[in-house]
C-alpha cells in the first residue's frame, strides 16, 4: 500500500522511503525490546522495595517503570510515522516521534516529584530499613538493565535520527547511574546510617529533574526544527561539489521525526538549457540521498547564474515594500 501510494518515479525515492520504513521498524523494534527489559528490572525491584521499604530502591524502582512507560508514547509514534503522507499531513506523521517526547518528559518529571516526596517523607519520618542484601541485588539488577537499554536506544536512535529514542537512551543511563546510588545507599546503611537511604532517595531524585532539562531541550529543538549546523554545512560541501553547480546560495533542513527533510537553492550557467540544468539538479538530489545520513527528500531549486540578471530581485522589492 505505501509503494503504491508513493508510485517512486526514481531509485532515489525509492531508496528515501526503504530508509525512512527501515528507520520506523528499528526504531519500533527498539522500542519494544527495551520495555520488556525494564519492566523485568522495575518488578524485580518493586518486590524488594516492598520487603525492605527503601525509598531510595522505590526511587530507583518507579524510575525505571516511568522509563519503560515511554516505550509506548514512542511505540505509538513510530507506528503512526510508518503511514503515508495525506492531502492534510503533507510531510506524513513523523513528527509524533518529537510529540511523544513531551509524553517523556511528562513521566520523567512525575517520576522526579513522587521520588521526592517519598524521600522528604522519609526523612521526616525515618523507618528502618531491611533485607539489605536484597536491595543491593536490586540495585545492581537495576544498574545492568538500564545499561543495556541505555546502549540500545542511543544506538539505534542515533543511527535512524531520532531524537526522542536518543533522548530514551540518555534517560536510561542515568537511570543506571541512580541505580549504583541505591548500592550506595545500602551499604551506608549498613555501616549504621540509616539516613542514608532517604538522602540516596532525594539525590535521585534530582538527578531525574536533571534529566528530564536534557530531555526538555532536546524535544524542543526538534520541536522549533533545530538542526546540527555541521549537516547543514555537509548539505552545502555536497551539493557545491557537484560538476556543473556555480554557487549554493540557501540550504535548509528540518526533521519530521527521524527523516530529515532538505531545501537547497542552487546556480548553474544561465546559458544551459532547461534540460541540463535539470539534469544537474538530479544529481544533486541524488548525492544528497545517497552522502547525508538520514535525509530522506531534498527540494532543489535552480537559479541561472552569470547572466547579470537578478531574477528575485523584482519578487524582493516587492515584498520589501510590505
């Protein structure tokens, strides 16, 4: 159905579509690998939590369950950006992977106010601590769950372009990191402190609020249609290197998801034919597919060049006087 819908009329577009579909399966499979993970690491804990009641585990542990939750607002996304664009959605669904990334940071600043209000509790009202061994296992199983999960997610998300998956990632990683904290705190408690486990508990959670800034700049970046300067530039070095290209005078690029969608303005000799400069211009867009990681369409437009005639300038006027 997506090919029909499509009808490529080049291998090129061709080749753009099986990258972006390839991108929505990884990113899928991505998705549901880390959900079942975490959710294994999130149950083992929570029965610890529930024998020994750490609230520097019960962090650790709905920490880890607000990380799998994610997995469905960006299972949902990437389902949605596999269909095919409509007269209304134009440039297809995939910014609902950017969407799904505020669902993120939802849940990791849910996560960061419940583990803080838990510890704050604590701390006013100490109760002790048990079955520490179990809890340092639990801490550990923590720590190895989000490490895989954290590697996956950053991979993959990287690999396809996807912001909201690498920002997972990141979230994972810390996960981990807050994990040992909890290994920290139990072997504190231990030794004799047994507010050790409640002051784990708040340092997790501010952990997750930061977090969960990283996790807010980054989803709003691809939100506002923030780009990495350096593809830009590779955009422009591509394009200016093709024969026949006299000058790169606009380059842009936004994400739609992990697709990256470009628009170049470009000169060639005046005195082409149409044909030529278009054949020139097809090039370009087949260098562009093929140099520059994750771009799944360019616009091309050509302006003649060394002709001495402005053909914007009128169009430039225009506008200024408005």
């Amino acid at each position: 159905m997506v090919r029909n819908f499509f009808s490529p009329h080049s291998h090129d577009a061709k080749d753009s579509l099986d990258q972006a579909l390839e991108g929505s399966h990884a990113g899928i499979r991505a998705v549901s690998v880390s959900l079942v993970i975490l959710l294994a690491t999130a149950g083992i804990q929570a029965l610890v939590v529930a024998a020994s009641g750490s609230v520097a585990l019960l962090g650790d542990t709905l920490h880890n369950a607000a990380d799998a939750l994610t997995a469905i607002p960006l299972w949902l996304a990437f389902r949605l950006g596999r269909r095919p664009p409509t007269a209304r959605f134009t440039y297809g669904y995939g910014k609902a992977e950017d969407v799904a990334g505020l669902a993120v940071v939802a849940l990791i600043a849910a996560s960061a106010g419940f583990a803080g209000y838990e510890s704050v509790n604590r701390l006013l009202h100490p109760q002790k601590v048990s079955h520490l061994a179990f809890v340092m296992g639990a801490a550990a199983v923590g720590f190895l769950g989000n490490e895989v999960v954290a590697q996956y997610r950053i991979r993959v998300g990287r690999r396809i372009g996807s912001a909201a998956l690498e920002a997972d990632g990141i979230h994972a990683r810390t996960d981990g990191v807050t994990s040992l904290l909890v290994l920290v705190g139990a072997i504190a408690v231990a030794l004799g402190a047994q507010w050790a486990d409640a002051v784990v508990g708040l340092t997790i959670a501010a952990a997750i609020v930061v977090v969960g800034y990283q996790a807010v700049i980054s989803v709003g970046h691809r939100l506002l249609d923030a780009v990495d300067p350096a593809v830009v530039e590779r955009i422009s070095t591509t394009v200016a290197s093709v024969d026949g290209v006299s000058g790169v005078s606009e380059v842009r690029a936004r994400w739609a998801g992990h697709r990256l969608l470009a628009q170049v303005r470009l000169s060639v000799d005046g005195a082409l034919p149409v044909a030529e400069a278009h054949g020139i211009a097809e090039v370009v867009h087949h260098k562009l597919l093929h140099d520059v990681p994750n771009l799944s369409d360019a616009i091309i437009h050509v302006d003649p060049a060394g002709t001495g005639v402005d053909p914007h300038a009128a169009t430039r006027h225009h506008h200024g006087n408005h």
